[in-house]
C-alpha cells in the first residue's frame, strides 16, 4: 500500500504544472486591437440587412477590458506584453525590467505539447506577434523581431513580414523550409500543404489592396480565412490546440478614420469569428472561443441610431488612387465620397469645397487629395451620426466576447494581466503570481 501511495505522490510531482489544472482542450483567441463598443454597434446596424456582425451579435458571454493600472509611455505595447506573458510593460518584448525572460501563452502551451498558431492579416514581425515568441531587452526593428520566428517552433506561422524592401524570396524561407515547414505564399499554396506539416505561410499586399474591400473576390491572395481553416482542420486528439489570430487591418483603418474600411474589417471579422463558433459547435466541450480589443483607436461615437444606409462603399484609400487616377469632375468626387446628396445647392460649405477641389486638381500628377477628402468623409460621417475623435491609440473600456467551455470565466471587468491569468487557468498553464 505504502509503494502505491508513493508511486501516486512521484508521478503527482511529476507532472507538468499545467497538468494540475482542469484545461480545455481547443482555446482559440481572436485579437480585435482597435476595436471600441461603439464600432461593433456601428458594423451591426450597417450590416443589419446582410447580417454582418450576426456571429459576434450572438456571444453569450460579454465582458469589458480595463486600462492597466499604472503610467505607460507605450501604454499598447503594455496590454499587448500584460496578455502574452502576464507583465504590463512597455520597454521591451517577453522580458521584465529585471531581465527575466517571460515565455507566453503560446510558447507554454508549445511546450505544454498543444499545436500553436499565430496568424494575422497583417505582420507577423510587430510588436502584436513579437509578444508572443520574442524576448528582447530593447524594442527591435522588425527584420530583427523576423529573426525569432524560426525559434518559436509554432505549428502554424501565417501573415505578411514587414520588411524596408520586400525580396522576392524572403531570407526566412530556407532556414523555416530546413526546419521542416511547408512554405505557402498564396491561397492555393495554403490548401495544398500537406496536413502533417508545420506550415509558414507569406502573403504581400498591395498598398492599394490593404483591406477585405479592396481585393478582388477572386484573389489568390491568402488570408485569415485561409489560415483559420487550416488550424481548423488539424486532428482532434489529446494535444489539442492554442491558436491567436490578429484581425490587425480594424486598427489600421481606424488609424486613418475610415469608416467604410473599418465597417468592411468588422464584417470580416465576424466571418473569422463565425468559423470558430462553428468549430464550437463541433466541438462543444471541447472549445473555448475569446474575442478582445486590447485598445481603442479613433475613439469613435455614435450619436444616433446609423440604419442600413450608410455609404458603406469604397475605402479611402481606393478613393485617393481614383481621384489621382481619374479626371473627375467635382460632382463625381462627392458621389465617389458618397457625399454626393450631403450638401444644400449652393451651400457656402460645398462652394469652400469645390474651390478646393479646382485647386488640387489644378495641380500636376500626382496630386494630394488626403485633406480635402478627409474633411469630405467627415462631414459624410457626421450627417450620418458618427463621429471620430481622434487617430491615435487610446487606453480605455473595449469589449470582450465569449463561448464555449469555460466562457464564464470571462464575464465582467478585468485588466489584460487579469485577462492573461483567465486565459492560462483555461489551458492548464501556471500564471504569474500577481
């Protein structure tokens, strides 16, 4: 009895921390970075008629993220290091001030024996993936944060790699193929890795084509999508899996204002997280699904009920190519702006305009039609009922959703360390200590 006893007391010491914890097996975290209560509410009566935000209208389990306390100079790489590795800092990438190297989320369940995933819609090489596979002590450029994707052994490497001059073969490729990856570069590429390989897949975008609404519908260019039904698709057995995936082009087109980029990345948000809810419902207790926005950027309100008609159409910067690309009339640029009904005849506002318009256009190629077509697109926003506040990052209340098993965990208000605890109770990992 007592050799029982103590063999049960051996193999008990001899467990990994994580598997002391009730975990689930399939956690899955979409990044909404930029994203503010008032956006989604926006995308959702927008997208009324189409059901645009109908996965996202129905998550169970809503909570609200809280600034981190203290005064950051960097308070967005703070949230984003304080959900990798459970330190709200903002001087370096996984380390602390004391030179402690902190593993993330995604390498401990890498080590924990999950498959691991990191896609993203933009780089894979800023400050959102280096989090989670980097430890530098000093904030590198991105072709040094590139350096650490061969050493981070996820299963699935997915997005675009943010380099000063994009080679036509990225230095990445060969060490990554040596190490045993499968290299995509396109949609069909991604489909057609073989299923028992580690995947690193590369896209390039088009300045012209940097969000959902400005690439042609038959592109063989990859995506969330893409990668998402990659991981989806991996063997259901016990490693089970941890897959982060970064809807990065929301913060982005909020950065430049730009209400009809940021409705269309909504929607495509919405799509990526309907592919999870599906999978949960394969897999009901078996799956946790999370959604958050570690930030605000616009600081975007709403001032009245929007209704579907809203000039969801084309994105600013498919507006500046065709105004530079076009010879249109003044009256043409309104209707492109879908401003085209905004403006009285013969209002004082819309004479200041086309005198502005003549000048610009009076200029030789390649003109500069930022301003004017910014002050167009506000006024636009405004009569509509939405109005920004701001381009930059701001620290405040964001939203977080929920389902599945362990949902409940994430009801209520919490900060991004408190978040990064929640998150490893979920997969079995030992968090930092508060």
């Amino acid at each position: 009895m007592r050799r029982i006893i103590a063999g049960l007391v051996l193999v008990f010491l001899l467990l990994p921390a994580g598997a002391l914890h009730a975990s689930v097996r399939n956690v899955i975290l979409i990044l909404t970075d930029g994203v503010n209560q008032a956006q989604l509410e926006l995308a959702r009566q927008a997208g009324f008629r189409n059901a645009g935000m109908s996965n996202s209208a129905a998550m169970p389990v809503s909570g609200t993220l809280l600034p981190l306390p203290g005064d950051f100079e960097r308070p967005v790489l703070a949230a984003k290091n304080a959900l990798a590795t459970g330190t709200g800092q903002d001087r370096m990438l996984g380390m602390t001030v004391s030179d402690e190297v902190l593993d993330s989320l995604l390498t401990q369940a890498k080590l924990q024996g999950r498959r691991t995933g990191f896609v993203t819609d933009g780089a894979l090489n800023d400050w959102t993936g280096g989090v989670f596979f980097a430890h530098e002590s000093q904030l590198p450029e991105p072709d040094k944060l590139a350096d650490w994707l061969p050493l981070c052994d996820f299963d699935l490497l997915a997005g675009t790699l943010n380099r000063p001059q994009a080679p036509a073969l990225d230095p990445l490729d060969a060490p990554m193929a040596k190490l045993g990856y499968a290299l995509a570069k396109n949609r069909k590429q991604v489909r057609e890795a073989a299923p028992d390989r580690r995947l690193f897949a590369t896209h390039s975008l088009l300045e012209s084509r940097l969000f959902a609404a400005d690439r042609p519908k038959d592109s063989n260019e990859s995506g969330l999508l893409d990668y998402m039904a990659r991981a989806l698709s991996w063997p259901q057995d016990a490693r089970g899996m941890f897959l982060v995936v970064d809807c990065s082009k929301i913060r982005l087109a909020a950065a430049t204002n730009d209400t009809a980029a940021l409705i269309r990345e909504l929607w495509m948000f919405d799509r990526v997280l309907g592919e999870a809810v599906a999978f949960y419902k394969e897999h009901p207790e078996d799956t946790l699904v999370v959604a958050v926005s570690l930030y605000d950027v616009g600081d975007l309100q709403l001032g009245r009920e929007i209704g579907t008609d809203f000039p969801v159409g084309t994105t600013r910067a498919s507006m500046l190519a065709k105004l530079n690309t076009s010879a249109m009339t003044f009256r043409q640029a309104l209707e492109l702006a879908g401003a085209g009904d905004l403006f009285a005849p013969g209002a004082e506002e819309l004479r200041e305009l086309e005198r502005a318009y003549d000048v610009i256009l009076a200029k030789p190629a390649p003109r500069d039609f930022r301003s004017w077509l910014d002050r167009v697109l506000n006024l636009r926003d405004r009569h509509a009922g939405v109005e920004w506040l701001t381009r930059a990052a701001t620290i405040s209340l964001t939203p977080v959703l929920a389902i599945g098993t362990g949902s409940e965990a994430f009801a209520g208000e919490y900060n991004a360390e408190e978040l990064h605890r929640k998150l490893a109770a979920v997969l079995g990992l030992t968090a930092r200590p508060e």
